[in-house]
C-alpha cells in the first residue's frame, strides 16, 4: 500500500467519478483504475461500488478513507513540523474561510501577510460552515475562519473579532425612520431573507430570533450576503446582517440599518483541529490576523 494510493481512493471518493478524479489527480483514468483494482486485491476487500453512473463508497471504502485521511494529514503535519524544524523558506497554508468572512475579512489580511512571508503559498478552500468544520477536522485545511457557535468538538479555536448585529430593512419600510434601537420582538410578522442552511449566519439569525419568542418566516434563501442585502433594498423583506457587511449610505441598492436594543453580536473565530501541529505559517498568519484586525476594531 503506498501514501499516494490513499490519496488516490481519497479523490475518487469526493468525485464519485473516475474521470473527474483522474483529471484532478493529473494521471489517465485507466492508470487510476488499474491502482485501485491493485489496492483492492491487496487488501482483499472492495472499497467501491460501480454502476453505470455513479461510484459510491462500500462499507469498507468509508472506513478506509476516513482512515486515510488521518494518515495523510499526520504525514502532512510531520512534514511541517521537520520543515520548521530546519528552517525551509518555502511553505504552503491552507486558509478555511466563509465567503462572507473571504469577501471582508482576507483582502485586509492577505496583503500584510503576503509581504511579509513572501515565501508562503496561501491556498484558500471557501465553503459552508458545516463543510469547513469538517474540513478543518480532517486536517483538509490548516486552519479556518469562522463564526461561533461551532459543532464539532474537535475543533480548538480562538476569537479574532466580535462585531454588532443589525437590522436592514428596505428605505420605504415603516420602521426605516426610526431613530431609537427596536426589540427583535417586533420583527415577528416581517418576512425575512436569509442565508441558506449550513452557513454560520443563518443560524445565528434562527437562535436570536427564537430566544425571543419566535421562528423568522425565511421567504427568501441565498448563499450571498450581498444578495441577501440587495433583496431587501428591492423590498422583498428584511434581514439580521453583521455590521461588518452593512452598505454605506448612498451606495447603491441599500437598505436601511437599525439598532437592536440587544445589541446582539457574533463572534469570529480562527479554528483548527484540536492537538494539530500549527506550523510556523500558521501562527504567522494567526498573528497576523489579530494585528490586522486589530486596527478595525
């Protein structure tokens, strides 16, 4: 069995697809085949169903990936930790991040960061809250940036920014004009637009809209925050958006932000698996965040 077989069934697995997973991998589809009916044999059981149309994972198949992707992921650490170790000027960071937080968050960061540690390749992985827990779990990335609360146990992090969170309603509706914060309590009967499931924000918006009496009437779903935003300023209902994100007034398909007395907030985080190997990219980068976020604060 070798390391790059592991990666190999790894890939299938993710494109339950042949072809796809060559394509990714960089080798032809008859040369993946030919390695994982090796691998098989070797281990004596089958790791993969085929159909006609679609490949899916065997009993066996999901233990041995998940297996795989521990051991990938340590000979990853390990290879980073002898890395520092000898003081290499060349290394490779792999950055979670929410698109909000990629949008908002990163072209601050990434510039400093960049000129500072020229020699680190930043790879970034954007995703769904859920999908990126389960990336940084699996050691698919380094580190990610996120909001709390997260599931996973496994997951360690630490804060980097607590922001307020508002209310956008469009600029014709009745409480547009007022000048004092308003009661969650009062959005009961509103529509609201909201973020798909599985990204942070929409359970954020859920939970505080139940701790006060109520389930938000979500007419409208996306997985962008600036479309959540322009849908409102059209007037098809309004929303929770952290300040972070708000438009400046006069921009362009704005919508009209209100206080809450609550003065509710989120907290964003950067996370890794707990007892991972940070190399010394990633502690730079976490440094590095704090100190430029800092100035935002």
């Amino acid at each position: 069995m070798e390391l790059r077989q592991l990666n190999y069934v790894i890939q299938i697995a993710n494109e339950k697809n042949f072809s796809r997973a060559a394509d990714k991998l960089h080798i032809a589809q008859p040369s993946l085949s030919q390695q994982l009916s090796k691998l098989e044999q070797e281990l004596g059981v089958l790791l993969f169903r085929r159909t006609t149309n679609s490949v899916e994972l065997t009993q066996a198949g999901q233990v041995f990936v998940e297996k795989s992707q521990g051991i990938l992921d340590a000979v990853e650490q390990l290879k980073q930790e002898m890395d520092d170790m000898a003081q290499m000027r060349r290394g490779r960071l792999v950055v979670g991040t929410l698109p909000i937080t990629g949008s908002h968050v990163l072209p601050l960061v990434l510039p400093v960061f960049g000129e500072k540690y020229p020699q680190i390749e930043v790879v970034l992985v954007e995703e769904t809250t859920a999908k990126l827990e389960q990336l940084t779990a699996s050691g698919g990335t380094d580190l990610s940036l996120l909001s709390l609360p997260l599931i996973d146990s496994s997951l360690s992090w630490e804060p980097y920014l607590e922001e307020e969170i508002c209310v956008a309603v469009p600029a014709q509706h009745p409480l547009a004009s007022r000048k004092e914060p308003i009661e969650i309590s009062e959005l009961k009967d509103e529509p609201f637009i909201g973020l798909k499931r599985g990204q942070g924000f929409r359970q954020i918006t859920v939970e505080l809209c139940e701790a006060s009496g109520f389930t938000p009437q979500i007419v409208f779903e996306s997985s962008n925050i600036e479309t959540v935003q322009s849908l409102v300023a059209g007037g098809m209902g309004i929303a929770l958006v952290p300040q972070m994100l708000t438009r400046s007034k006069g921009a362009d398909f704005a919508p009209t932000y209100l206080t809450l007395t609550s003065k509710p907030t989120r907290t964003l985080v950067v996370a890794s698996r707990k007892g991972r190997y940070l190399s010394k990219a990633a502690q730079a980068f976490i440094e590095t965040l704090n100190q430029t976020i800092s100035h935002y604060r």
